[in-house]
C-alpha cells in the first residue's frame, strides 16, 4: 500500500521537477502547481462519488421496482430528484475546478 502511494505521489511532482526553470522555485510556482492539482482532484473525486452516488440509486429504484412494480411512478420520481440533485454537486465541484484554474497564470 506505501509503495502505490509513494508512487502517486512521486507521479505528481515528477512533472513539476522535470518542467521546472533553472533557478529556485518561488512562492508563486507552487501556489499555481497546487491550484492545478486542487482543480484537477475537486472535478475527478467530484465525478468518481457522483458516479457511484447515482450507481446506488439507480440500483436501489430497480430493486424497489422489482419488488413492487405497481410502485414504479411513486419510485421514478423521487429517483430523477435524486440523481438531479447528485448530478447538481458534480456540476458544483466542476465549477469550483474552473474557479481554481482561472486563478492560475
């Protein structure tokens, strides 16, 4: 587990390292490389939890509808709610990502 860790960790500032200028590193670089990497984690774990967010519902509509087919309309429309409202946080989250990456440069 250590070892795919160190390894993430080495691939993110792997590219930082091999595309730095000659010099020292200033307080701005980092700031920027670190509103990258916030923009780029917010969109992906954003997509990854609603994913499996709206996976969840959508598989407990249908097994509530295959208990109980009659219950199909009372079970359709809180799920739409639902997945709306999973899907509002992802657009959320993409939307702070864009915020983080307009702040750069």
């Amino acid at each position: 587990m250590f070892k795919k860790i160190a390894f993430v960790l080495l691939a993110l500032v792997a590219p930082a390292a091999a595309f730095a200028a000659e010099g020292s590193a200033d307080a701005s670089s980092f700031k920027e490389l670190g509103l990258a990497l916030g923009a780029g984690l917010a969109i992906g774990i954003a997509a990854a939890g609603g994913g499996v967010g709206q996976g969840l519902v959508g598989a407990a509509a249908l097994e509530g509808i295959a208990r109980n087919p009659g219950a199909s309309d009372k079970v359709f429309t809180p799920m739409i709610i639902g997945l709306a409202l999973i899907e509002s946080l992802v657009i959320y989250a993409l939307l702070i990502a864009f915020m983080l990456f307009n702040k750069i440069g």
